[in-house]
C-alpha cells in the first residue's frame, strides 16, 4: 500500500511539471499527452480515495492559494472540519491560482524546523475531471472566498464548464453522468463567506466581536481584507467590507475594516475614518480579513516594508494609497502602536482559523444552492 502511495505521489508530482517542460514547445500533441496525463493522475487519486472510503459523496473546497507552511496547516484543519461535519463525504482541496500551485509545490518556505515545506495541490478543474470521472452521486463546490467578488466567479465558471464537458476534447466525462447530476439536483455550489448582506455580515461581525472585543475596549482593532480593484468588482462585492465595518461599529465604534485592493478603502482611508471619529493615537490591533494569512497578511499587513521612509517623504499614488509601506509601520509612523495579533501558532491567523466563523462556510456548504442548468448535453439533438 505504501508502495502505491508513493509511485501516485511521484505520478503527481511529474504531472504538476509536465505540462511546465513542454509549454514552449511546438508539439501540441506532446502538450495535450500532458495534460491528459495529469487528469489521469487525478483519476487515479480519487478514484482510489472513493474506493477506500465507500463513499458516494465528495466536497471540493476551492481557496485562492498560499505558499505559507501555516496557511497549509489551516487548511488541513478546515478539510478536518468538513470531514467530521460531512462524514458520508470525501473532501478535496484545491487551489486557483497557478502561481500557489507551483510555488507550493517547489517548497518557498521553511517549517519551524527549518525543513523546506512542499505541498502539492491542484486546480478545482482537475479535481472536477477526477470528482466526475470517480461518478460521485453527489457533489459539493465550496467557495473559499470572504466575498462574491472575481475570484468567485471564476469558481461559478469552473462547474459550469465541468458539467458541460468542456475542458478537453480527449478527456471527456461520461455525459450520462453528468445528465444524472443535473437531472437528480446532486451538484452544487457554497457561497462566500459574506454572500448575503442580511445573514452573513450580522453573524460573521458577531463571531469577531466574541473573539476580539476585549482589544476594542483597550483600543483600535483593524481588519485587512483584500478587496478587488473597481473593474474585477464582480457582483460589486467590495460593499460587504463596509457593511462589516458598519455591522462591528455596532459593538464598538473602535472597528475598522480596510482592505489592499478596494478604492477608497485603502489603510490611507481608514486612518481618514479614524480621525474622523477622534482616534487619532493609541494601541490598534491588526488582524487579517482573509480566508488564511498568507502573503498579504505577513507583509502587506504586519511587514517592515517602508520602515527605512519617513512619513514627510510618503508618495501617494493617484488612488490615494501609499505603496510598498505596510499597515503596521503605516499605523506606527503615524503615533499608534501597532500590535500584529498572534494565535498560539505565533502566527496571524485567518478566517479560516476562527472556529466561528469557518462555521459559517460550513453552513453555507450544508445549505448549498443546486447549480441550476449547469449541464448541456454535447450531443443535444438536432
């Protein structure tokens, strides 16, 4: 068994770079062999994990990514989580991007032991293609987004085009299958963790508030979400980060919620708001508003970028936003006292790591929506 294990780790990970050694390559043929290749590793690692588990459900959970050995950690707590509230199901985790596939997968970072940390995942499309090919009887795509924002979308996109065959033309599923599917509701979607102004935002305020109402009586506590710039504002998603903020200051006026990528909701527009509220020095707690606390949350968030400039030599870009300058050495500079929260692992921890409110994704995946006309037939009649 162990054996077996080893020789489809291996197949994994030569599937991760083929595709990679042949992408300035001439010979399509070749390319297509690779990629193929690569579902067939998937087929392969899934089929298997149904076949061990007896199980006729699966669960994606689809995250953007990191390449942070404690991001990794959070995930593995989250899949352990799904596992035990879905225990009929086998649970995946997948990454978006191709950037943190690749750079997970090469080992960036180092443990606490110095160890090089390499973790392989893959894209939701591949693990669809294997979802699909395994035939599950049901299956459900979680988002693990904050906000219905690009990324989102691009998950939405992602079951549609699985359940229409669509990835390549040498791989296709079984297109009964996938009719089944669609014909017996058995395919669905979990929204983002603020999907609903109403429901979510009220619940999500209320679970930060129980774990960080003691900061906010001592002084500012500032969340760092992510946001997206105006013309990847899909949904026009970006106004739940204000909703929050809106919801918190209900509690105490000492919540802020700013974000790295929403126009005029840069850390330069907190700082507006605080000082219109008279809080203009003082200890300000920063946490980040993200599924996992990864890059942004280290650096853009609780990093030493811009330490070495001096606050009369700051240059503002033209949406008001000072570059290349982290909150806490922002905040710093300004006459507060910036303090990074830590969790027991010594690191910033996400949303994800919040036992409350991954709670509410949890829901959101109990409660998942049926992915109406997904399915269209590749053979429809004439």
């Amino acid at each position: 068994m162990k054996k077996i294990k080893s020789l489809i780790l291996a197949a994994m990970a030569f599937a991760m770079v083929a595709p990679v050694l042949t992408s300035c390559s001439d010979d399509d043929d070749k390319k297509v062999d690779n990629i193929v290749s690569e579902y067939s590793v998937n087929d392969q690692m899934v089929a298997a994990q149904k076949k061990a588990s007896g199980k006729k459900e699966a669960v994606l959970l689809v995250a953007f990514g990191s390449t942070w050995n404690n991001a990794f950690k959070a995930f593995d707590a989250t899949k352990a989580a799904y596992e035990k509230a879905f225990p009929n199901a086998d649970v995946f985790v997948c990454f978006s991007s191709d950037i943190c596939i690749n750079r997970a997968s090469v080992g960036e970072n180092e443990d606490e032991n110095g160890n090089i940390v390499k973790r392989d995942y893959y894209e939701p499309r591949y693990l669809l293609h294997a979802i699909g090919a395994a035939k599950y009887d049901k299956i459900y795509v979680q988002s693990l987004q904050v906000i219905p924002g690009e990324e989102f979308a691009n998950v939405v996109a992602c079951v549609k085009k699985f359940m229409n065959n669509g990835y390549i033309a040498s791989a296709h599923l079984d297109d009964e299958y996938l009719a089944k599917l669609q014909e017996n509701e058995a395919i669905y979607l979990g929204l983002p963790l603020l999907n609903d102004p109403e429901v979510d935002v009220p619940e999500v305020a209320k679970q930060l508030n129980e774990l960080y109402k003691g900061e906010a009586a001592k002084g500012i506590v500032a969340f760092m979400g992510h946001g997206n710039p105006d013309t990847y504002d899909t949904f026009k998603a970006n106004i739940r980060y204000n909703q929050l903020e809106e919801a918190l200051q209900t509690y105490s006026k000492n919540y802020f919620v700013g974000c790295v990528d929403q126009p005029e909701n840069f850390k330069t527009h907190v700082h507006a708001r605080m000082e219109k509220a008279g809080l203009t020095s003082g200890k300000i707690y920063l946490h980040p508003l993200m599924s996992i606390a990864g890059d942004h949350a280290h650096n853009d968030m609780g990093g030493d970028d811009g330490e070495d400039v001096d606050a009369k030599d700051w240059e503002y870009n033209d949406e008001g936003e000072i570059e290349d300058l982290s909150w806490k050495v922002y905040f710093n500079k300004l006459g507060y006292t910036s303090e990074v929260h830590l969790g027991t692992n010594k690191e910033p921890l996400g949303l994800l790591e919040l036992p409350g409110v991954l709670n509410v994704w949890v829901k959101h995946t109990q409660k998942a929506e049926f992915l109406e006309d997904a399915y269209h037939s590749m053979y429809p009649e004439e």
